[in-house]
C-alpha cells in the first residue's frame, strides 16, 4: 500500500538525510506510486510534505522530477485555484514566505501547472505594487520576491506581463542603468529582487559590481540566488574561450541551429542525479546474452556524445564509465559553456567539450567504442548523412544509441507549427508569449491542449524548441530501417520509456528484446499524443557482413 511504502521511506530519509542514494530511492517509489495510483496524491499528505521538505532541502536529485507532485501538495495545503488573488490574502502571503518548501520548488524548479502559474504571475505583480507603494513592504515580501526572482530566472521570464507591469519594470531598468552609467552602484535589496522577477541581472551593465553588492546587503540566504542570477551566467561567458572548436561553422541550417541554442539553451539543470548505469549495463539491459558485447576492452573506453546540448546526459554517462574517456560536442557555445561550469561543480574530470558541426566529425580524428545521439539528427540539413558522419567514427564492433523524433507522435505540433506559420509569427519573446495565450484560451486547440500544455510549454528555451524550431525533422519507422539497413549495422532494439514499456510488453509477451520492426508497425500508433522519440541501439558488425533487420 502507498502510505506503508511512504512511512518506511520517510523513516529511511529521517535517519540517513545526507545519503544520495536514498534520496534516489524516494524518487523512484514516488515515481512507482504515482504510475499505480495516482489518486493517492490528490489530497495532502503530511508524510509526502515532510519526504518532499527533507529533498528539496539537499542537492541529490534531479528536483524537476517532483515539481508537479510537490506543487500539487502546496495547492492543496493552501488552497490555491485560478481564482485565488495574493493581495486578499496577506495571511497565507504571510505563511508561504515562511515555507521552506514553497520557497524551495521556487528556487529549484520552475513550475509546470497552469494554475499555479496563474496565482505566481498574481504573485509577481503584487509584489511589485507593493515595491511601489501600494502595499506595505516587508521582510516577506522581499523573501517571496527572491524565490520568485529565481522562478522567472528558471523559465527564462516566460509569464505574460500587464501594460502596467511594463511600465514599472521600465523604471526599475532605467533606475539601475543610471547607476550603473555614474558608476555610483547602489543595490536597494528590494529594488534588486523585484527587477529579478522580471529581467536577467547578468545582462545589466556593471553586473559583476551589480552582485558584489547584493552580497553584501542581502543576508545569507539570498546567496544561491544571487549566483544563480548573475555569477554563473557571467562564468559561463568566460568558459567559451576556453572550449576548442573544429573549426567555422559553415553549413546554412547549421548556423541557423546554432543561433536558436546560443539565444535559449536548454535545459537549465540544477541536479544531475544519479548517474547512467555503465555502458556494459544498458546494453546488456537490450541484450541480455551480449554481457560482453564491447571489445577493445584493453583500450580505455571511448564515448561520443554527438550533440550534447547543457551536458546532462555526457556528464550522466561520465558518471556511470568513470574509467572512459567521453568527448561532448555541440553547436551551441552557450550550451557548453553551461556544461563545462557543470562539469567543473560537479568535479566530473573525463569529460572533453568540443564546439562543432556533426559534419565536421572526421576533424576530430579519433574513434568511438560508442556513439549517443539523441535529439540531433532532426536538426540536421541532412539527417541521414548525419547517421552516416556518426557511424564512421565508431569502431568495429562499436555501439549507437540513436534517438530521433517520430513523425506521428508530433502531429499535434505540426498542426499548430502551421498556424503560427499562418499567423507569421517568429521566435521572439512576444510572439512565443502571443502563441502561448493563443493555446491557453483559443477553443480551437481544445482537443489537444493536454498534449502541449506539458512540461515544454513552461520554459522558453523548451517552448521554442518545442513549437518554434529553426529546422526539425521527424522519421517514420520505414525510413529507420532503411537507413540502419544501408549503414549495415546491426539492430539491438528500441529503448521506450515506463508507460509504452509498459504498454509494449503487454502487446507483445514474446519480444521482450523490443527488437521486432514488425510489432513496431502495429504499435507506433501509441506513440500518438505523447513525447516520446524513437531510440535505437545499434551495433557496428566486426566483420562487413550484418544481420538483417527483421
């Protein structure tokens, strides 16, 4: 029952609070709980509130992972629906700037619930009447504007602002770059965290003087969010002249690509949690009598993370090959800039960050144990050259886990990538705010507002990606297989996540390798409203001669 496996984990995190391992742990049954009855957390749960307050208060896991749970809990305890309004409710404004949990999913998270995104951009403004006077200031204020200062920092300012919001953040701006222009910098504490909740510090003139300052008048626990705000961000700037390149970037979709990722990087990571089960493990998970599948195992293990975006999954995969070698390249300066600060952070040392074109892979005149690339190939000019760059710096008996964008599972994006097509629309913050209210409250987005109204429609970065992509291509299974056919390579099986696993296993008892392009037929219908892509795992053959796809 869920409230047995509850208590004993709550009694398991009580005791052992600083073990990441148990921290882990309390996702993954968090994660079982809510596949197998989710309704047992349409209520509060004192117990669910102290597990999520003991997490939220470490660094262990990837927080993003119980946002909408921890967010449902605080709605319920406080009441909170799209009617309520903060400025009638000085009491409960009073006790969410004393929450630490409240004010910990601001910090490290951003939130994915409409509603509560409707009571946070109320919230927003009040505080910034409040700034100007029209309510009185307090110490919780300044404490709730902080955390929400952090929010918008986390969705990269993606909620809608009123006439009169501008017209107030217009002022604060000109306020702070007068300063800045004397060279007279003064940070007002609330001043500085109401302007956060709108704007990126960073990009202020004399940001650096700009957060020394606000070190020193804010008390100590503003400090994580001062250098989120403005430390990193001016961090990362210096760490792009310290990542080598491949050289210019030449290829027309290409530099239109990398233009949408040095403007709106993705995704913003906090945690990385724990690492990726070794190589030897996923693949054995695919093909249980392959235990040995890799060779060259007196060399030290190469990997390629071809498109790496932030670094999650090359620092995820350095983490669980401690041993191996990994080399990470991507397009965007800006992405990497992000993973190398990460990398750094987290201590993580075997791994090299390259800047570069996929076409341009032979430039790095090494050769790969394996190759993960997922989530690039749509991005490509070419995409199936793209497949072909990549097999030729993988070894003989190396191994591919490819991930690519089913065409039918983004029907629904295309349906609406036409509209913004038709309504000319471009990938600006007004446009995207403006075709992001459209899908709000437009009727004709009625009978798929729950398949885009998910976790991309809450961050900018994800919401271009999502919706305003520069360049994207999908693939049907057909035109997987033929390309695995014409690379020769062997096909180890599709990776899906928990719910089509789930799903697949009960269709098909006798595949439990998920290695049947011909069940694949009959089941890509399920792919159908949901986000998942089609992920391979190939293998190079030692020898010319493959096995054919069946």
């Amino acid at each position: 029952m869920p409230q047995m496996q509850i208590h004993k984990l709550l009694l398991d995190l009580s005791s052992r609070p600083d073990n990441a391992q148990v921290h882990n742990k309390c996702l993954d049954v968090l994660g079982e709980i809510h596949d197998s009855d989710a309704a047992y957390f349409s209520q509060t749960r004192k117990q669910i509130w102290q597990l999520l307050d003991i997490v939220f208060k470490h660094d262990f896991v990837n927080h993003q992972q119980l946002e909408p749970l921890a967010t449902l809990q605080i709605k319920l305890a406080y009441g909170i629906n799209e009617k309520t309004l903060p400025a009638a409710e000085p009491d409960m404004l009073g006790r969410l700037g004393q929450d630490r949990l409240f004010l910990a999913v601001l910090q490290k998270t951003f939130n994915t619930d409409e509603c509560f995104e409707s009571f946070l951009q109320k919230l927003r403004a009040f505080l910034l009447c409040a700034h100007f006077g029209k309510f009185g200031w307090t110490d919780q204020h300044a404490r709730l504007a902080m955390a929400m200062a952090m929010e918008c920092f986390n969705n990269e300012y993606i909620f809608e602002e009123s006439e009169n919001e501008l017209l107030r953040v217009r002022e604060l701006e000109h306020s702070f770059q007068a300063k800045s222009s004397s060279g007279a910098i003064s940070v007002n504490p609330a001043e500085f965290a109401v302007l956060a909740m709108y704007r990126p510090l960073s990009k202020l003139k004399s940001a650096g003087d700009i957060a020394r300052q606000a070190f020193e008048v804010f008390d100590e626990w503003a400090g994580e969010a001062i250098t989120r705000m403005i430390v990193e961000p001016l961090e990362e700037e210096l760490l792009k002249n310290e990542i080598p390149t491949l050289g210019p970037i030449s290829n027309p979709v290409s530099i239109q690509v990398r233009g949408q990722y040095e403007e709106n990087p993705f995704p913003r990571w906090l945690n990385r949690g724990p690492p990726f089960p070794s190589l030897q493990a996923r693949i054995a998970a695919h093909q249980p009598q392959k235990t040995q599948l890799l060779i060259h195992q007196e060399e030290r293990l190469r990997i390629l993370v071809a498109g790496c975006g932030t670094g999650q999954q090359p620092l995820g995969i350095a983490g669980g090959n401690p041993d191996a070698e990994v080399v990470a390249i991507d397009l965007s300066l800006a992405s990497l800039a992000f993973a190398k600060r990460m990398a750094k952070r987290l201590e993580v040392n075997n791994v090299t960050f390259i800047h570069g074109d996929l076409s341009e892979l032979s430039a790095l005149d090494q050769r790969f144990h394996h190759v993960e690339c997922v989530g690039v190939f749509n991005c490509m000019e070419d995409p199936f050259a793209g497949w072909r760059d990549v097999e030729s710096v993988l070894l003989p008996g190396g191994t591919m886990h490819i991930g690519v964008y089913s065409r039918l599972a983004r029907l629904p994006i295309e349906h609406v990538r036409r509209r913004i097509a038709a309504l000319g629309l471009t990938p600006t913050p007004s446009h995207m705010k403006r075709m992001r209210s459209e899908i709000l409250h437009d009727d004709r987005y009625k009978l798929i507002r729950k398949f885009l109204i998910e976790r991309d429609f809450f961050s900018f970065s994800m919401f271009r990606d999502f919706l305003f992509h520069s360049h994207e291509h999908c693939f049907t299974l057909a035109e997987i297989k033929d390309i695995i056919c014409s690379l020769g390579c062997d096909f180890l099986g599709f990776d899906v996540g928990r719910g089509l696993h789930r799903k697949y296993k009960e269709l098909f008892p006798d595949d439990p390798e998920f290695s049947s392009f011909e069940n694949w037929k009959s089941f890509e219908r399920h792919y159908v409203g949901t986000r998942e892509m089609y992920r391979v795992w190939l293998q190079k053959p030692e020898a010319v001669q493959s096995v054919p796809v069946s």
